[in-house]
C-alpha cells in the first residue's frame, strides 16, 4: 500500500550509493515518484511521464515530496492538477533511444570517479541544507562538513593522490 511504497521511496532517497533512473518507456504515478526520488534521471526522447492520480480521483501524497523536489513547485502545480502528460521536466537529460545505454554508462564512469563516502557525504549535505537559510548556523555547518571531509581517510586519500598526480585508490580505470 502506500506505506510500502512511501518506505520505497525514501529508502531509495536516503540510500548512500548514488542511484539513477534509466528511463525507456511511460512511467505514471508511483514511476514518476521512483524516478524523482534517484540522484540523477535519463530518458528517451520518446518517454512519457505524468502525475495521474488526480484523474482516477486520488492524490499524489507518496510521491510528493520527491517530485516537487525534482520539478519544482510551480511545475508540480501544473502537472498534479492536471495529471497530463509531459516530457523531460522529471529528468536530467534526454537522449536519443539509441544513445540511451551510452549515456548511462557515462554517468557510471562519472560516479565511479568519485570517492564513495564522499558521495554519500555529499547527499546527506543536499538533505541538510536544501531550504535553510544562508545564516551563522548554516555557515558552521558547512565549514564542519568539508573540514570532516578533509580529515577522512577518502579526503586524505583524494588529496594525495590529487598531489601526487595519481588516481585515488577507489577508483579502478
């Protein structure tokens, strides 16, 4: 029910791993939601996408939160009112059918570059800082983050490395 699929999508959005929608079809209510809440999203040109639930009498409340932070409130207005179909605003980038698999092997090599505790850093920090005010607070906790970063041994590691014009030991190209 809409607990199991709420618990989904928050699993999902909190996971530490980055996680990407490969998207080569329609994707409808709760599909739509699954694709907001992954870090990054890539679609066919032909791949249609709509918040339908007002049409069958419901509302999108699971999937809410994850889509109006992937399309923005005024978009999410338009579309959970409506329930039309519409094309890229849930994703990333667009790409032919035939470059599909190209390009997610692309972000896949962009990720794998990446330090992976880093990563899972840097989506915590999203969480942490989307909607707060650039204040006092904000600024310690910011400072905190990437002086914590720092003083990790992926931090250690990627700097040396960085120095000593080498690859990072988690990288494996």
């Amino acid at each position: 029910g809409a607990k199991t699929i709420s618990t989904m999508l928050r699993t999902l959005n909190e996971l530490p791993k980055p996680t990407i929608a490969r998207v080569n079809g329609v994707a409808y209510a709760a599909a739509a939601g699954l694709i907001a809440a992954c870090d990054i999203a890539v679609a066919v040109e032909e791949a249609v996408f709509s918040i339908s639930e007002v049409r069958l009498g419901l509302v999108p409340s699971t999937i809410s939160p994850y889509v109006v932070a992937a399309i923005g409130a005024k978009a999410a207005r338009r579309y959970f009112l409506t329930g039309e179909p519409f094309s890229a605003a849930l994703v990333h980038q667009v790409v032919p059918q035939s470059g599909l698999d190209a390009s997610i092997e692309s972000l896949i090599s962009a990720l794998l570059a990446g330090g992976p505790q880093s990563q899972a850093r840097a989506k915590r920090l999203i969480a942490e800082i989307t909607g707060r005010p650039v204040d006092d607070a904000l600024e310690a906790f910011t400072a905190r983050s990437i002086a914590d970063a720092r003083a990790s041994p992926e931090g250690r590691e990627g700097i040396t490395a960085f120095l000593e014009k080498r690859k990072p030991a988690w990288r494996r190209d």
